[in-house]
C-alpha cells in the first residue's frame, strides 16, 4: 500500500512538473511510460487527453464509486436518446421478445460462451441507483438491475494478457473500457430499469451502465463482448466510436 501511494504521488507529481515546465507532450511521454496512455491519444485530442485520462488513474482510487441515490430520488421523466437499432438483426429479435438473443462474450477468455437473456438474469442480479448524464447536458436518475460485469468476465476466465473489453451493439456505437472500469464494482451490464424490463429505447435487452462515466459509454443493444490486448485493429483504432466522431474515449465524471 506504502508502495503503492509512494508510486502515485511520484507520477502525479512527475505529471504536474513535466505539463507545467516543458509542456504537455512531456506529460504524456511520462504518462506513456507507465501504460496510462488511452486509445484516443493521437490526432486532435492528443497529449490533454492523456493527461485527463493519466491523472484520473493515478489520483484516484481505482474502484472510487459513483454515488448511488435513494429511491425518492428516482427522476420521474427519463429521457430516451435516439431510436432502437433498424438493422433487420435487431427488429427480428425485438419482435420475438428476444427469446432468440444471445450475448457472445470472446476474445482473451478461456472459454468463449454465449448467454441468454434468461442466463444472465439466473446469475446473481444487482441493483443501482445512479445519475445518468449525456454529454449534451441532460441527465436523470433511475434504478438499474442486471449482472456485474465482473460476474460475467470471472465466468469466462480474462486472460492477464487483457487490457481492455469492447463492447458491440447493433447500431455503430461500439466501446470500450480498460480493465479497471471493467472489474469495478458498479460496472453492470443491466436487463432491468426501475423494476420492469428494459424498453427497447433505453437498449433491450442487455445495456452496459458505466455509473463512472458520462452517458455515452453506457452502450445500448448489446451483442457482443470481446476481451482485447490492444485496440488498434477496432474500427479507427481510436478505441470507440464516440472518437470517430469528436468525442473523448475517456469520459470519466
Ligand atoms: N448502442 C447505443 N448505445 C448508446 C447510444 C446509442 O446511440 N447507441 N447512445 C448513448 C448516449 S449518447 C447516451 S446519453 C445514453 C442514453 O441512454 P438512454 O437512452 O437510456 O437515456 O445511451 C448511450 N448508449
Ligand atoms: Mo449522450
């Protein structure tokens, strides 16, 4: 523990030095010496994004919480962004109550499976209540019920090559997290909102809810998890697709 914090005020303290006196490049060479670099770092968003990214890891614990709410403060509206998926794949499984749906979960694991909604909902259930905030400045708070993640992955067996889990949906918006935000605690893949099923706008059947991080990480429509060393052969490499399109890989909150 010594060890550890002695470790973090050395970085922290490094990070600080080298951003203020050579400028932020210096800050992210640092940074990249100790795997603190996200998958996002080149391009536009280059070396603050990695500082942002770099000091959240090491100033904060890795498994600080969310704050999770009472059930009074469960917001009566709830907003829905965007529409369910239209691809064919999806509308098929929709109007078959997703009895037909499976979530693949692959890539760095010792054992591949598949899981159905009724599989997943066997395992042992948690529940959230957590402020959900989307980037464009509106949130709400509601109760979410589903699987840890990490019940999911310890089922499968991570391999100690994995650095981060991506996430497929049946739109484009496709993530990822490290393997911190993987393993926390409050990291759920969630089949249930406010005591009923998930509606289809909200991500049926299966959604990730990243309590740690702005709304946009918590990926709806789920088909696929896969386990990666690296993602650079995903998409643009940028690590999701919020990246591609003028958003940060990183939104921690
Ligand atoms: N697959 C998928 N997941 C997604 C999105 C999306 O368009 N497709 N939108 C994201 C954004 S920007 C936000 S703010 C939240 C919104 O969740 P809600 O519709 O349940 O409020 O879902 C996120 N997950
Ligand atoms: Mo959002």
């Amino acid at each position: 523990m010594t060890r550890l914090i002695t470790r973090r005020r050395l970085i922290t303290t490094g990070l600080a030095a080298a951003a203020g006196a050579s400028g932020l490049a210096a800050a992210a060479r640092l940074a990249d010496r100790y795997g603190l670099i996200p998958p996002d770092h080149g391009g536009i968003y280059g070396a603050g994004e990695t500082l942002t990214y770099a000091a959240q890891r090491v100033l904060m614990s890795h498994h600080s919480m969310a704050r999770e709410f009472d059930r009074g403060d469960i917001s009566r509206v709830a907003p829905v962004n965007g529409a369910p998926p239209e691809t064919d794949a999806y509308q098929r499984l929709s109007s078959g109550a997703f009895a037909e749906w499976r979530l693949l979960v692959d890539g760095l694991v010792a054992r591949p499976s598949s899981f159905s909604l009724a599989e997943l909902q066997r395992l042992p259930s948690r529940s959230q209540i957590t402020h959900q905030a989307c980037e464009e400045g509106w949130s709400f708070i509601a109760q979410w019920t589903g699987v840890s993640l990490s019940d999911v992955l310890s089922l499968v067996g991570v391999s100690t090559r994995a650095q981060y889990v991506a996430f497929f949906p049946f739109d484009q918006s496709w993530d990822s997290l490290d393997m911190s935000d993987a393993w926390h605690p409050q990291t759920l893949l969630a089949y249930g909102m406010n005591g009923q099923e998930l509606s289809s706008g909200h991500g049926a059947p299966l959604r990730l809810r990243v309590p740690r991080q702005l709304g946009y990480k918590s990926v709806k429509y789920l088909s696929r998890i896969t386990v990666v060393d690296t993602l650079n052969g995903i998409g643009k490499g940028l690590g999701s697709w919020s990246p591609e399109i003028g958003y940060s890989w990183y939104a921690g909150i």
